[in-house]
C-alpha cells in the first residue's frame, strides 16, 4: 500500500511541476546585453530571433526517394564472406 502511495505522489508531483512553465517574452538579464551583430552589418536579432533555428540545421524532406515498398535489384558488390 506504501508503495502505492508514493507511486500515487509521484505523479501528482509531475503534474504539478508540469503546469507551472511559463511562457513570457525573453530578455537578457539585468545588467548584461545580447550579442554585438556582425561586423558591418546593422542587423541584431533578438532573443527570439537568436533561439530559432535556422532552415538549415533541420532541412524538409519534399521527395520521398520511396513510396511504397519494393523488392531490391541485386547487388553485386553484395558478396558473402571469405571465410
């Protein structure tokens, strides 16, 4: 029955440090400032702009090399072990 309990506690404590998140605008911390721009450029994102990640670091797949499954041709480079 204990362990019940503490099983039953456990999850009730998830739950509750699950719902306290919150969700408000980043700012750098007092006396500190974000990142200077780039030299010669007139551009500085801010810290939403700093946290989203850029089209290259997760590229979309548009064409599926396979759509369906299919039997593989024969590969002759496919050979079985020498000894």
């Amino acid at each position: 029955m204990r362990a019940r309990s503490t099983l039953i506690f456990a999850g009730l404590a998830a739950l509750a440090l699950a719902g306290c998140g919150n969700r408000r605008v980043l700012k750098p911390l007092a006396g500190h400032a974000l990142p200077p721009p780039s030299y010669g450029s007139g551009y500085r994102p801010n810290a939403d702009q700093l946290l989203k990640e850029p089209s290259q670091a997760r590229p979309e797949r548009n064409v599926d090399v396979r759509v369906r499954s299919e039997d593989r041709a024969d590969d002759p480079y496919d050979l079985p072990p020498e000894h």
